[in-house]
C-alpha cells in the first residue's frame, strides 16, 4: 500500500511539475512571439494605407484617432503632405454573408474614393472573397473616384449603380455599407475637426 501510496505521489508531482513546465514555456513563446507578430501586423496595415492613400509623408498610424457613430467604432488614419491633409484611410467593419467583413478605404479630401484593401473576411472562397478585386479600377464592380456622399453606394438589384458580384449580393451589400459606413466616419472627424464637436454621434448611417 506505501508504494502504491508513493508511485501515486510521484505520479501526481510528476503531472504537476510538466503542467507548470508546459506553461512556462507557453508563456515565454508568447512573450517572445508578440512584439515580432506585432510589427508585422503594423507593416501590413503600413502598406495597405500606402496603397489607399498614395503620396502621404506623415505617419498615418501615428496620428490616428476613433470615431464612434451609432455603437461601432471606426479608425482614421489621416494622411497628410508637407502638412496639409491629403485625404484618409479609414478602417470600417460589417458582418458579411460568413462573418466579419473589414475594409480600409482610402478617401481624398473631398471624399472621393482614391482606392480600397479588404484586411480580413469571412466569405466564401471565390464567391464572396472576389470583393478584394471586384471593386476595383476598371474592374466590373468599379468604385474608385465615386464619392459615397453624394450618392451613397448601393448594388444594381437595390436600385444602385453598382454592378454586385456574381452569386454573392449579401457580401456586396456588406462592403458597400462597410465603404459607405467609412465616408460618413470621415466626413463626421472632418465635421468635428471644424466645429471641436465630440466624435460621437447618433444620426443614422446612410
């Protein structure tokens, strides 16, 4: 009964110890693995506002800031020239057809659209996941050069004049509102920057 007893303390140290070993070791991959990981997320974000909002010489990610309409929170990242504003990229985000759908729209000053990066979908591969190209220059779904406030962005089957992808109009309806969702971020932080006004709002979303 005693080397039962003893080979079950054993046993029960034995676990304990690994247990504590394993987390250790966890916990200093993370550690070790974080600041890496992290950089490279800012390089992507980095490289995605520089194809949004081409010809900036600030830092966008350094001077950006939130605006928070109707309980969603959007990212500003203002890009500026020899210190005069040049436009944005803003970081919007819908839930699509499969989940979460998040894009960065680059704007000029007067709100035209300069051009877009799709950071991270949940959409069907090949269906929903064409957003990334669909709605690019020259491409069947273009929407570089319109401007959201003037007319906001809607498919054709919705009365729209854009042409929505193949088989996915739910994803379509998603993005637009994500872009459309992301003008009225940018014309509310442009409205505050005039009037001082709190970035909060609670007018209804186009």
């Amino acid at each position: 009964m005693n080397k039962l007893d003893s080979s079950l303390k054993n046993m029960v140290l034995s676990l304990t110890g690994f247990s504590v070993l394993a987390g250790a070791l966890l916990g200093l991959g993370n550690y070790v693995t974080k600041e890496p990981i992290a950089r490279a997320q800012a390089k992507i974000l980095s490289d995605a506002i520089a194809v949004v909002v081409p010809g900036f010489d600030n830092n966008p990610v350094e001077s950006s800031e939130k605006v928070e309409m109707n309980g969603v929170t959007y990212t500003i990242y203002k890009a500026t020239k020899a210190g005069e504003s040049i436009g944005a990229a803003v970081e919007s985000s819908v839930d699509g057809f499969g989940g979460k759908l998040t894009v960065l729209v680059g704007f000029d000053k007067d709100g035209n659209i300069l051009d877009y990066s799709l950071l991270s979908h949940s959409e069907t591969p090949g269906l929903g996941s064409k957003a990334d190209g669909w709605f690019k220059k020259g491409a069947k779904g273009d929407i570089i050069g319109k401007n959201p406030g003037e007319t906001p962005l809607t498919v054709s089957k919705d009365g729209g004049d854009v042409d929505a992808i193949t088989a996915s109009t739910i994803t379509s309806r998603a993005f637009l509102a994500a872009v459309n969702n992301a003008y009225a971020a940018y014309k509310e932080k442009q409205t505050d920057a005039v009037s001082g006004a709190t970035t909060k709002s609670g007018k209804k979303n186009e």
